[in-house]
C-alpha cells in the first residue's frame, strides 16, 4: 500500500476479516502475497510459530479454526499507514475442551503490491472465560 491507498488498505483488511469470519480460506488465501508470512499468537519462537510460504500460511489459517471451531474476530478497527496496518478485534472461540476465550487482540501486516505479505498476531493472554451457571 502506499500514502495514496490508505482507504483501499482499510477495505483489504475489512474485507480479510470478514473472509476470518466465513472461515474462507479460498478468499484468505487470495489476499496474500505468494511469499507470505503469518506469525501466529503462540509458538516457541520469538514471534510465536511461524508459517512461511502459502502453503505453510493456509495450514496455519485452518489451524485456528481447527483450535477454535466457532472461532470470531469482532469489533474490528483497523488503520493502514504507508505500506503498514494494523487491525484490532476482540477475538472469540471455543476450545475443544470448552474453554472459551475472549480477549482483545491485534494483527500487524506488512503489505507488498496490494496484497498481504505478512501477518503478525498478538492477543491478550486471558485465562478462559467461565460459563455461567444455569
């Protein structure tokens, strides 16, 4: 993205998380750059675990909906300076187990040629959220 495709960013990333929220990962996948990267929220390595290349950035996409089948990333806010961005979502998904997890999260994206060419994840780390009592 350049300082002239600030508005064009915003609705890129609008438009991935909506395809978050289809769980589509055809239309996921037709945002990224062909050498893409997404570095996931947890992992051993510095930036979590990495997934480099599209074939390793689609197993790590369907990853998180395999970890949380109903998974949800709302309220989303996102900026994009130069060819930089941010969003910002709550994040919502069930575990398994049935530990729900809610917390606020950022992406941080590079972007190369009007597509995304890395994504860098960061969520809150918030103990599971606890089921009322019925």
């Amino acid at each position: 993205m350049s300082k002239d495709n600030t508005a064009a960013g915003i609705e890129l990333l609008q438009a991935f998380n909506d395809a978050w929220n289809r769980h589509d990962i055809e239309a996921l996948m037709g945002f990224m750059a062909d050498d893409c990267a997404f570095h996931g929220v947890a992992g051993p390595e510095l930036l979590g675990r990495s997934f480099i290349g599209r074939d390793a950035v689609r197993e790590g996409f369907q990853l998180a909906w395999q970890t949380f089948p109903d998974a949800q990333w709302v309220d989303g806010d996102h900026f994009v300076v130069g060819d930089r961005g941010v969003s910002e979502s709550t994040f919502r998904g069930t575990r398994a187990d049935g530990a729900r997890i809610e917390a606020r999260m950022v992406d941080v994206f590079t972007f190369r040629d009007g597509k995304i060419a890395v994504k860098n994840a960061y969520r809150k780390d918030r103990p599971p959220v606890v089921a009322p009592a019925a």
